[in-house]
C-alpha cells in the first residue's frame, strides 16, 4: 500500500511535483480520499515548493500542464468530485 504524504492513510490520487526548483526533475506525491486535489490539479506539475492540497482543496502554487493524468491501479475509494 502506499500511503498519503500527509497523513499515511491510503492512498487514491498521485501528482507530480518538481524534485528541486532549478531542475526539471519530479516526484511522485500521494494523496488519501481525504488529501486530494481536485482531477484537474493533479493533472498539471506543480512547484518544488508546493505546499499540496488545504482544507479547500487547492495548492500553493501554479502548476504547469504535462498531458495526461495518470489512472488508477484498480478501483478506490474517491474523494467527492472524482
């Protein structure tokens, strides 16, 4: 199981975010039905510096588009909106 980086619950919803802001380098981050973005926001590349997901669902930055969202392993519990 791979677990929210925010919280360890499981998690449903993966994003990109720069690995450092001077490469173009990325990490995974993970996020429980709890700590999602929204479809279209874990879809984009945010900023090294992102803060993820508040209390109303937005980040901290401005992410960039990459394409395609990635698609579940198997069906989950989705977070309202999914």
């Amino acid at each position: 199981m791979i677990g929210c980086t925010a919280c360890g619950a499981e998690a449903v919803v993966q994003w990109r975010r720069r690995a450092d802001a001077r490469t173009e380098d990325t990490v995974p981050v993970y996020g429980c039905a709890d700590h999602a973005l929204s479809p279209d926001a874990a879809a984009l590349l945010h900023e090294a510096a992102c803060t993820g997901p508040g209390k109303n669902g937005a980040c901290s930055c401005t992410p960039t588009d990459v394409g395609t969202p990635f698609e579940a392993e198997s069906p989950r519990r989705m977070p309202p909106g999914w």
